[in-house]
C-alpha cells in the first residue's frame, strides 16, 4: 500500500507478505479491513512514541523536545507509516477518519496530561494547548520530510522546541503546596 490505497492490489499485497492470496484473505476479508488493521498498527505506535517521549523525563523542556523528536522519527521511519495515518487517500472513509481522529485526540490527551497537572490549567484549556503542540509537531515534522531536508533532523527538531517551548514555558509550574 505504498502506493495508496486505490493503487494496491491484493495480489501485489500478498506477494510482498511474501503468502497466497487465499491466506491474506483468511486473515482480512477485504482491503479495506487490511488497511484498517495496518492503520491501527501505525496509530498505535505514533501514540506510544507520544507518550514514551513525555514518560522519558520529568524536565519539562526536554519533553517538549522528546515529544518533538517523537513526531518527526514517526514521519521519518522508512516504511512511510506516517502516510498510512496523516496522508491517506481514505481520510473520507469514515472508518479512517475515526482513527486518525482518535489518535490524533489521544496524543494530545497524552500531552494535555502533562500540562494540566503541571500548570493548574484547566482540562479544556489544558487540551487546547495540548492539541496546539501535536499540531504543530505533526505538520512541521511532516513539511521537513517533505523538504529538500537542508535542515538537518537534529536541528529541525531544536528549531521547532525551541518555538514550542517559549510558548509553553509562560505558563508557570503549579505548586500544589500553595492551592490546598
């Protein structure tokens, strides 16, 4: 299916998993219930990146750089996963659209976590913030791949914490000494 959807046939699908064309269809009765496990794989692992990179320290700026990371070795993978999730040609499908919505929510839950406990915000205002970082790590990681990557990864993903973090820093820590 690296070609898209529409482009993919079972029988060049089953050739490259390396089975017969009866054993896939054993296992998915269709390509769309194909494309539709393939695509719970790769959301899957985007929000598992999300929340390792967030686990990864309790340094605030370096989890916005390890969120940030997270993103663009998500969109760098060769296997071109990040296609399968942010630049299918099924996102009107409703079943796709259901999930890329649903990771999409679910990495920003992730984040809005972390800044609701840390800043006393509220959960709305919390996720706003929160859907505002995945945004921006997403498109930005997605618009480097898609450069002439004469930003080197490394770099991009300073270039971008560094924006993301003057953002998000102006929000002071929460003591929650203070508020009891």
């Amino acid at each position: 299916m690296a070609q898209g959807y529409h482009a993919a046939a079972m029988d060049d699908i089953a050739e490259r998993a390396g089975v017969s064309k009866p054993v896939l269809y054993q296992h998915f009765p269709g390509k769309l219930e194909l494309y539709l496990a393939l695509l719970d794989q790769h959301c899957d692992a985007l929000l598992q990146a999300v929340r390792a990179a967030l686990a990864s320290t309790s340094d605030n700026k370096q989890r916005v750089r390890a969120t940030m990371d997270a993103y663009f070795a998500y969109v760098e993978d060769d296997g071109g996963a990040f296609r399968l999730v942010f630049e299918s040609d099924l996102t009107n499908e409703p079943a796709v659209r259901e999930r890329v919505d649903k990771v999409t929510h679910e990495c920003a839950e992730a984040i809005c976590d972390v800044i609701a406990e840390d800043t006393g915000l509220s959960r709305a205002e919390s996720m706003l913030l929160a859907s505002g970082l995945g945004g921006l790590a997403q498109v930005v990681a997605r618009s480097w791949l898609h450069s002439d990557r004469s930003v080197p990864r490394d770099q991009a993903v300073q270039l971008l914490t560094s924006l993301a973090w003057r953002g998000i820093a102006g929000f002071p820590l929460y003591n929650s000494e203070q508020h009891q």
